[in-house]
C-alpha cells in the first residue's frame, strides 16, 4: 500500500489524557514524543482501500532499522501500541 506522500494528511488527534505529543517528520509521517521529551517512536498514515490506516514504528538501534510494531485503524491505537509496547 503506498503512503499519503499526495495530499496533506491532518495530524491524528492525541486522545485526552494520553501523555504524548506529536511532531511532524515528513508528509504522513510524525514523531512520537512522551511526556520526558523522549522519542518513542513513528505515526506513520498509510492509504488503504477503506481508508487511513496508523502504522507504530520504533527504531531498533541493534538493527539499525525500524521494526513496525502494528498497523491501526485509529491513531489512538498505534499510539497505544507504542506507549505500551516498550
């Protein structure tokens, strides 16, 4: 499936309470940043016949890459998985 890179794609809401924040990193694409200033991770949107699916990404320093933990319907839940998932 190929990514967003057309059209701008707005920022996904962080759902209230959720001690995270969300910087822009490239087209469809953001940090994940919690409460310390830490990076925790990737929101990435991806285009999907039915939609915008969220796909959670981390970056494995051991690999050198990043290793995608999930893809979501709601940018709610990657969020989760990358709070949750350390």
């Amino acid at each position: 499936m190929p990514t967003l890179h057309e059209a701008p794609v707005p920022v996904p809401p962080v759902p209230a309470g959720v001690p995270l924040r969300l910087r822009a990193a490239a087209p469809a694409l953001w940090r994940v940043i919690d409460r310390r200033g830490v990076v925790i991770g990737h929101l990435q949107a991806i285009a999907h016949a039915d939609g915008i699916r969220y796909r959670a990404r981390r970056f494995q320093a051991s690999a050198r890459a990043f290793l995608d933990l999930g893809e979501f319907w709601s940018a709610g839940d990657a969020l989760d998985c990358l709070r949750f998932a350390r």
